[in-house]
C-alpha cells in the first residue's frame, strides 16, 4: 500500500443514499431540531443558516446517561461547527468537531458538505461528503469503526437510519 | 427498493469487483490509472467493473481538476445489512457464528 501521498492529499469520505421524500423533508431532517432528534445520535441541533453562523448538537439524555454509566465526563455540547454556505434545500457546508471525546475533539474542525438533489422518479439524493484530512480518529468514528465499542455506526449508520425514518415514519430503533 | 437490493446483490457477486471495494476500503479516493495497477486486466475491462459498482451506488466519482476520482460508498451494504442480515443474525445465529469463530481460531 502506498501511504506516500497520504499524508498531504485531501481525505475525502463520500456516502450517498436515495431516499423515497421530497428534497425539503431531506433538508429539515438535517437542520430542523425535531427530526435530527430522531434519527443517529441524536441531540438537539441548532443551526444559523447564515455564513458564519454557529452549528452545534446539545447532548442528548441518553448520551448523558451514556457518561454516568461509562464514568466520563458528557459536555453539554456534543458538536459543534459553523456555517460555511447555506443553500435551502439544495446544498449546506459546514465546518464539524466532534467534542464527546477529548482525542477526537482535539482534531479540530472537519468539513462537510450535505447535497441534496431532486431524481426524477426515485426521490431525492442525498451525498454527504466529510474532509477528514489530518483527522484519523474522526475518520475511523466516521466510517463505523467504533461501533463495537459503542461509538456508533458512523454516516452509513446515520443515513440508512435517515432513509428508514423518513420512509417509514419510524428509525431503525422502531 | 427491491431493484437496488438487486443490484448491489449483483455487483458484490464478481471477486474483481469485491477486490476494487477493497483497495478503496484501504485507501480512498483513487483514480483509475491507480485501481488498475492492481489488477491484471485491461483498462476496459476495469472501466467496466466500475461502472456495474457505480450504477449499484456503491462507488461514487468526484472530479478534481482533470482527475475523476472513485469513492467507496458503504451505505448501500448498510443498507442491505439492515433490512436483511440483522434479521437472521440476532439471537442463535450470532451464538452460532461465536461458536465457529472460537473453534476456528488457531490456539
């Protein structure tokens, strides 16, 4: 394996799902608190859909209950991040850090960009793409990595539970 | 969704195709040039597996600059893992798998 050329390239991780909703139900699923509640890791999001406005996701009661029980430390903000560019319902960029761990907050803010397209006959795309250049830990919980020991299982987890609630009314976890 | 089930199913039924998804699970964001020094088969032939991966949603491209660049896109298997082996692998079947796994291992 070649790992010359990784150390200065940009580390890009791109999912994309199809989902059978309207290119807004999409788009308030990612930004409206209600929904995001609902559906991957939950928390409150709290978006300003200004450039330069400030992204962060209030800690949930279960990821709290998650510290007492682990004996870490929760802060009460679990992310956070600005806004870059907002385009309703089409397009949102924004920087992310991820603060529940301190090694993983440590790498500092990552880019990512939500696209939300309309495919006529199949219902809106959605491709999420994460810059994780200089970020390995952010990149290894991206990908699903931690899943076992209950980190979670990253976008491909976060989007299919997506997909299920906005198909079915009802996530992954019923 | 069955079609895409269909197709994901079909794209991971070939070992040069599940070979590609590999060396983009090991390093991402590669070029064909790059995916084809892998292999022992044509450009062509590659081009075409790529093409089956990418119409399953499997493999997404992005251009920079003049480069078309291939990613990974694990969500689809998430996907068919969801609805299909969660089912049959909770409870006994997973006993069972810890059971192989732990006879199999080399003591």
């Amino acid at each position: 394996m070649t790992t010359t050329t990784t150390e200065t390239a940009v580390i890009t991780q791109v999912y994309r799902v199809y989902i059978k909703a309207t290119q807004q139900a999409v788009w308030d699923a990612i930004v409206k608190p209600d929904w995001a509640a609902r559906y991957g890791y939950g928390g409150t999001v709290e978006y300003d859909l200004r450039p330069g406005g400030p992204y962060l996701v209030r800690s949930s009661d279960e990821m709290k209950a998650a510290g007492v029980a682990g004996g870490f430390p929760v802060p009460e903000v679990a992310v956070d991040g600005e806004v870059i560019e907002a385009d309703p319902p089409r397009r949102l960029v924004q920087s992310w850090r991820m603060l529940l761990d301190p090694d993983v907050a440590a790498e500092g803010f990552t880019r990512l960009t939500y696209e939300i397209e309309e495919v006529p006959g199949s219902g809106t795309k959605l491709t999420v793409t994460h810059e994780v250049t200089n970020a390995p830990k952010v990149a290894a919980m991206l990908i699903g990595g931690e899943e076992g020991g209950g980190g979670g299982g990253g976008w491909s987890w976060i989007l299919s539970d997506l997909k299920s609630l906005l198909e079915t009314g009802a996530g992954l976890r019923g | 969704m069955t079609d895409d089930d269909d197709r994901v199913f079909k794209a991971l039924a070939d070992p040069t195709r599940r070979f590609l998804l590999d060396l983009l699970f090991a390093r991402d964001g590669r070029t064909l040039t790059d995916l084809e020094a892998g292999l022992a088969m044509t450009r062509f032939g590659v081009m075409k597996h790529l093409r089956v991966l990418e119409e399953a949603g499997l493999v997404v491209t992005r251009k920079s600059g003049r480069e078309k660049l291939h990613f990974l896109n694990p969500v689809p298997i998430r996907l068919i893992h969801d609805r299909w082996i969660d089912k049959y692998t909770e409870r006994h079947v997973s006993a069972l798998a810890d059971l192989k796994a732990e006879l199999e291992e080399p003591s």
